[in-house]
C-alpha cells in the first residue's frame, strides 16, 4: 500500500487513493502507531464519488471511522491537484456529513492553502457536565460531527490529556465528542486546544476550530460574519460564521512524505 503523509497545522494523516480494505481499522492502528508505524492520527482514503467530485473518508488512529476533518478535507484538495486527479480549483467532497466545497490556491504549481464551505454549525444550549472535579460549564456544538466547547480563563493551563477523556466518557456524548478548551484573547482571535475522540490530544481540528466560533459568536464573544483567527498548538485557522450558521474554514494543507508499507 502506497500512501501520502500530510498535515494540516499538525494534524496528521496518512492518505491512500483507492478502496478502503476490509481490516481497515487492523491496518489504521498499526500505521498510525508513532513508534511502530508511520505515525498519525489517522487515515483517510480517497475515491471518485458519483455524487461529488471525490469522496473521502476518514479513519482515526484508534481505526473507528470519522464523519468529518477540517484540517483532512484541505490536504485531500492538495492531493487530488498536486498528483493530477483533477485540474478544478473549485472542487466538492462528499463526507460521511454531506458534500464540502472546497476552494484551491495554487502557487508555484502546488496547491498552499484551501478554503472550505464547512456547511452549517449548530450550536446548543449550555449544559453543566456530569465530571468530578470539574465544574465548567460546556456548549455542545454540531459541525457534522460533536463537539463540546468549553471556555477558559487560560488554555495553557488546562491539563487536556486528563480532562478531554473524562469529558468525552462522561456518558452525555454517548457517541463520543470531540473537546475544545477556548480561551477568548479578543474579538477576533480565540486560543484553541483539543482532545479529539479516537485520536487523543492533536496539535489541531478543523471542525473544533469552527465550532469554537460557532460557540463564540452565539455568546457575543465574535461577531458574525467578521474572520476570527484561532490559534491552535499547530498554528492558525481562519473562520467566519455567520448568523445562520454558515461557516468557512481557511487554512494551509502541506505533503509530509510518501510512503509504502507491507503491514497490510
């Protein structure tokens, strides 16, 4: 199997133009493996789609499957270009949360950066979470995929690794949810860190990014239809939400290496 290391802001994958094997998540867990794999937090394969352009989908490091990937979406834009599958700067790609469209920008004959229409987010009333020994206050919000938005005083010194699980185990999110501990530094500029359910702690999430200005505009911390940037532990993200609900992401996507492996 030949795949594609990228990252999107730290958040890593490994890709696979092709059919998704039957032991996918055998496969997923033993390349994603920082020490005895290639080392990721996840997989995503590629394939052409009858409804879309191309379709993607998305296999956390633990091998359960994702809806949705922000930081992904933008490196499946960069590898369709770049390896030639397309010619279209203005491409769309089903997920297992509808059809995104995406748009390129190409400078020096590869695709930078990518803008992504992420669709609609939907945020919901607060709600205090049933966790010892913590009593913050979380705002469930949906980017096709569950995140939980808490808003802190100081990010940094929120002990992620210890408090996203608990959160996510916590038996509200029966399916599991994604954490965002989010610090307001001003109106338009939001301090973000992120427990990713099925990958732990990741250096940035896409989708976490626009569900934290989704939270943030709701409460009158942003405005909407103003950029707000969000400074995650891999770098910055662009979103705009608007009144109802529309967010845009914008972002870099970068090719790590290519690789082949046996481990299949």
């Amino acid at each position: 199997m030949r795949f594609t290391k990228m990252q999107g802001l730290g958040n890593d994958y490994l890709y696979v133009y092709g059919d998704v094997p039957e032991n996918v998540g055998e496969i997923c867990r033993k390349l994603s493996d920082r020490r005895f794999g290639a080392g990721s937090d996840g997989m995503i394969f590629i394939s052409p789609s009858s409804r879309a352009d191309f379709r993607m989908r998305i296999f956390n490091a633990d091998g359960s499957e994702a809806k949705m990937c922000g930081n992904g979406i933008r490196c499946v834009g960069k590898y369709v270009w770049d390896k030639g599958y397309t010619d279209k700067t203005l491409l769309s790609v089903e997920t297992l949360s509808g059809i995104k469209t995406l748009e390129l920008s190409v400078r020096a004959g590869r695709v930078r950066e990518a803008r992504v229409d992420m669709g609609r987010s939907s945020v919901e009333e607060d709600i205090a979470l049933p966790v010892p020994g913590f009593d913050g206050i979380c705002t469930p919000v949906s980017v096709g995929n569950p995140h939980a938005v808490i808003f802190v005083d100081d990010a940094e010194a929120v002990r992620v690794e210890k408090t996203g699980p608990e959160i996510e185990n916590c038996g509200f999110f029966p399916g599991g949810v994604n954490v965002e501990f989010v610090q307001v530094l001003s109106a338009d500029e939001l301090r973000m860190r992120v427990w990713e359910r099925g990958s732990g702690v990741t250096a940035a999430c896409g989708t976490g990014a626009c569900a934290s200005v989704a939270a943030a505009t709701s409460k009158g911390f942003c405005e909407y239809g103003c950029p707000v940037t969000v400074v995650l532990d891999g770098g910055k993200l662009e979103i705009t939400v608007q009144k109802d609900g529309s967010t845009v992401m914008t972002g870099p996507c970068e090719s790590v290496y290519e690789g082949e492996t046996d481990l299949c």
